[in-house]
C-alpha cells in the first residue's frame, strides 16, 4: 500500500475519527424565559404580517410587501420552528421563581408546572409537535406569499400556544 493509499485509508477509517465524549448541551434556560425571548418575538413577526388597522384615516396593513420582506418572515418561521427544539430538551426547568414574585391568580406555580410536564411528557411533546405541525403550512403560505393563508395559520399558531398554556400553566382558569 503505497502513502496516499494509506492516508486514504485511514481518513475514511472509522478508527480514525475523533471519538471523545461530547458533553450535552446544558439547559439552563428556563422555557418561560425560551417563551418569553424568542417564542413570542418571533411568532409576532408572524402575526404582524397580517395586520390590518382601520381607522379613520383609512387602512394601514403590515402585509410583506417584497421578496425582502418575506424572507425576514420565513427567518421568523425557522427560528421559532429550530426554537421549539429547546423546549423538548429533557430537564429543562419551567420557571425559576423570582424572590417576591407574585403568580397571577389561576396560574400554576413553577414547581407545579414542572410537575405536569415532567408527569406528562408525552402531551408536552403533543403540544410542541401540533405547533411545528402548523409552522410547516406556514412555511407554504410564506413561499406562497399568500397573506390571507398565513392569516388563517396565525390564528392556528395561537390555538396551539393557548392549548398549550390552559393544559401546563393555567389549566384551572
């Protein structure tokens, strides 16, 4: 076997590949705060590019109005779509409590909404895959530019998000 050959050989070879544990991924971030600074944004930026105000000074909508303007919607979409990836990350906290803090009547608190879905993973999963199930008609009515559809799902990605907060957050109110 000649130098190259063998180089060759020990590239491809599964021998040679870098085989050191990897740690996983911590997470340290609490899904309110996942919520909070990157579900909510991103998802207005969906909602935002169906408004239509009417006043009187007549109407005002937001609708994407150019191919630039459609791409910052579908990076919205991808970004909260890759953002519900971190919520189906095991462990991770709900909330972590602040010294003082006062919960809204009818809201779970965080320990008792870690509780529901550490007891109920498979409805928490349910949950998050329903909203990426409705991220992906979103993808087509984006690639579409088809603003009456992505109104409609607009409203389903809101279905979905309060289904979810009635069931893990506030389920008695």
């Amino acid at each position: 076997m000649n130098t190259k050959s063998l180089t060759l050989a020990l590239l491809f070879s599964p021998a040679c590949c870098w085989a050191a544990p990897v740690d996983p991924i911590t997470d340290t971030t609490p899904i309110h705060d996942i919520m909070h600074f990157h579900v909510m944004p991103e998802a207005q930026v969906l909602w935002d590019a169906t408004a239509l105000y009417i006043t009187i000074e007549g109407e005002r909508n937001l609708y994407p109005k150019n191919d630039a303007e459609w791409n910052a919607v579908e990076q919205s979409r991808i970004a909260l779509e890759e953002t519900l990836k971190a919520l189906l990350v095991p462990g991770r906290v709900a909330d972590i409590p602040e010294a003082g803090e006062v919960i809204p009547e009818g809201d779970l608190k965080p320990d008792e909404i870690q509780a529901l879905i550490k007891n109920q993973p498979e409805a928490w999963a349910a949950m998050v895959h329903a909203l990426e199930g409705t991220l992906q008609q979103a993808k087509k009515a984006i690639a579409d530019q088809d603003v009456e559809a992505l109104r409609e799902i607009g409203g389903a990605i809101d279905d979905n998000c309060e289904a979810c907060h009635k069931h893990f957050w506030y389920p008695n109110s």
